[in-house]
C-alpha cells in the first residue's frame, strides 16, 4: 500500500519533542524532511535549508501553542502540524519553480483529503510567512536571554545593540535608525545578519546546548 504524504496525514507520522528543549525534534524533523524531499533530486540537495526552516517553525511556534484550544491538540500534535505544514509549502513552492516538472501535481493533490480537524490546525500554520520576524517576536525570549552575554560575544558591537533593541525593546527600525544615527537600511542588514549569526549558534548547538 502507498505511503501518504502530507500535512492531512500527518497525525500518522511519528514525532517527538520535548517543549522545554525544541532540538530534541531533530530526529523527526529529519524523518519530516526526508519524507517532504522523497523522490526528488532538486528538493533532496535542499535537506539542510529545510531543516533550518523546521527548527525557526518550531521556535517561532512553541510560544503560540495554546493547551485550552478547542481543538485540543497536544503540543506534540500543534508542533508536528505546523512543522508539517511549512515544510510541504516549501516543498510546493520549489517545484513550482521548476519548468516542465517531473511530478504529477494533479495526481498528488488527489491525497489530501480533507479533515476538517487538522484543517483547524494548518490553516493557522499558514499565516506566519515572515521568519525573521517572527523569530524576533515569538521565540521563548527567557532562554535567549540566558544565553545573551555568549550571543553577543559573536557578534559585532552594532549587531547586538540593533538585535537587543529590537528584540528585547521591540523598537521599530526607524526608532533604532535614530538612536544609532544610521540609516533604516543598515538596520535591517545589520539585524539580518544578527539574525543569521544567531540561528546557526542557538539551532545548531554552537553554545548553550
């Protein structure tokens, strides 16, 4: 029998996480990735950029779960939806780049059936598209500022100044511009290139793990 794939089935799916510790997804979000990147070439050599887009979901998402929802849904269940749910729109939106693709969209959309249970669920997972932004403004802050003296360590002196007033004193850009004396420009590149310093140390277990 054909295995589904898809965010409608994903509550067949194994996945495991800990809401105290978000990397100890990442046996499921590997088995997440494989699953979304199966059968085809382009989107394999993508595994690494698509699990750094599960691991923001998951940490983006995590301060969003609510356990009074009238779904009910577990944690486990919130995160593997939107986890799910993200990765296959990824996926949709790569191969759509792709001219003359090999695969049989028509057919693929056959699969998902609609349930009108997880349907509650993926469709909030949808309406969060800005990562950068969302990171800033979601992320459990306790825990970054636990490990804040060791970021900052990694960054340069305008880095962490702009990610610090923007992420802690939630500061519109033209509010640091004027602060710093700096353009809005240069805020948003020196706060991107915080953002990417920041991801690789905090996902990848460079320090605080």
């Amino acid at each position: 029998m054909e295995h589904r794939r898809g965010p409608h089935y994903s509550s067949k799916c194994p996945f495991h996480i800990d809401p105290a510790h978000p990397l100890t997804a990442k046996k499921s979000i590997a088995r997440c990735v494989k699953c979304v990147t199966c059968g085809n070439h382009r989107l394999e050599q993508m595994k690494t950029d698509l699990q750094q887009i599960a691991y923001l979901t998951v940490l983006e998402s995590s301060p969003q779960y609510d356990p009074d929802h009238q779904t009910g849904a577990s944690y486990t269940t919130f995160i593997r939806s939107r986890v799910c749910t993200k990765l296959w729109n990824e996926r949709k939106k790569h191969l759509q780049s792709i001219p003359f693709c090999a695969i049989d969209e028509a057919q693929e959309d056959q699969q998902f059936a609609a349930n009108p249970l997880v349907d509650g669920l993926t469709t909030e997972a949808c309406q969060c598209e800005s990562i950068d932004e969302a990171v800033v403004r979601q992320v459990d802050v306790e825990r970054f500022k636990t490990l804040l003296p060791q970021l900052l360590s990694c960054l340069s002196e305008k880095e962490g100044l702009v990610l610090k007033l923007r992420f802690f004193e939630e500061r519109k850009a033209v509010e640091v511009a004027k602060q710093l004396g700096i353009s809005q420009g240069r805020v948003s590149q020196l706060f991107r290139s915080a953002l990417t310093k920041l991801k690789k140390l905090y996902l990848f277990g460079a320090i605080g793990s």
